[in-house]
C-alpha cells in the first residue's frame, strides 16, 4: 500500500520544486547575458516582480516559469525520473531548445 503524504510534504515538494524552476532560469539568464533588469523587460514585467519571484518571495506558477524562460529564449522538457527514496515518478526539466534568434 502506498503511503499517504502530508500537507507539509508538499509544501516541502512545491518549495525545493520552486527552487529549482529559479535556478534553471538564473542559469538560462547566464547563458544568455542577461540581467533580471533584462528579463524583466523581455518578459513585460516590473522588474521588482522578477525579483519577488527569482528570489521565492512570490511563487514560480508553470505560466511564470514558461514565460520567463521564453524571455531567455529557451522551452522547458519534462522527463519523468525514479526517485528511489519515495517510490514515485518526479519530473526534472531543462533546455530542450535555444530558440532561434534569442528573446
């Protein structure tokens, strides 16, 4: 029988999910010469709103994040992945493609 998770399992997944979504965009910012200023503008968001959500003071939906790596000029994969520890599918993504001529 598999084991009920608790609310605050969850909290913790969305957290260290959240965590990571922030990474891959600062990396994608990285490879694309980018600032958070630059982001924001490419993405047409105030740039304390980039900040807010960079910095997990505001939480990364799946819209924000599409958005934000479209404004590096990259598309998010999924690829499903046994975590051994709990015995279920969890997801990781990355860069599946630079999109052609950047932002």
């Amino acid at each position: 029988m598999k084991r009920t998770r608790t609310i605050e399992e969850f909290y913790r997944e969305s957290c260290r999910l959240g965590v990571q979504m922030s990474g891959s965009i600062e990396s994608s910012m990285e490879a694309a010469g980018m600032t958070r200023k630059d982001l924001a503008a490419a993405a047409r968001l105030m740039p304390a709103e980039v900040e807010q959500i960079l910095d997990g003071e505001q939480e990364m939906t799946v819209y924000m994040f599409a958005r934000l790596g479209l404004a590096c000029g990259v598309r998010w994969s999924f690829v499903g992945t046994k975590h051994d520890d709990i015995g279920k599918v969890v997801v990781r993504w990355g860069v599946t493609e630079a999109m052609e001529g950047g932002r």
